[in-house]
C-alpha cells in the first residue's frame, strides 16, 4: 500500500482532531495546535491582520508567532504527530 501525501495524513489528523474534545486537553496543548493549524494552513502571522484585543486572542497570537520560523510543511508535520499521539492516550 503507497504512503499517503502530506495533504491527505494532515487532512486526517484534522478529523480527527475535531471528533476530540477541547475540554480534555489542556490549554498548553490546544495553543500548540492552534499554531500548528494556523501555521499551516495560512503561513507566518501578519499582526496587521490579527489584530489582539484580549487576552485569550493573545496568547493564540503569541503561540502562532513562537513557530512562525516554521514551513508549512513541518508544521503540518508536527500537528499530525501531535494529533496521534493525543488519539493514542485516549
């Protein structure tokens, strides 16, 4: 059986991601992956287009800047082992 691209093992995780719930993972972990998400879906932060006006919306800002050194690809990467590993300690 072919290994599946990028795309598809990313789209998955995404899935899966979903199907869990926010509440049990702790806030740590859900800002990782909001990151990773946003990373690579929409590339590096503009602080122009996101502009924080409170405090939750900030430390989502903070996260996405900390790995915006990241490509799209790593971070795609990284959410979909991030993701697994999270379905395994189910």
């Amino acid at each position: 059986m072919p290994e599946k691209d990028l795309e598809t093992r990313f789209e998955e995780a995404v899935e899966l991601a979903n199907a869990m719930t926010q509440s049990s993972l702790p806030q740590d972990v859900q800002l990782r992956l909001y990151a990773l998400y946003k990373q690579s879906t929409h590339g590096t932060i503009d602080n122009r287009i996101y502009p924080v006006y409170d405090l939750r919306n900030a430390f989502k800002m903070n996260a996405w800047m900390q790995i915006s050194h990241l490509s799209e690809d790593e971070c795609k990467e990284l959410y979909i082992e991030a993701i697994h590993s999270l379905d395994k300690k189910k």
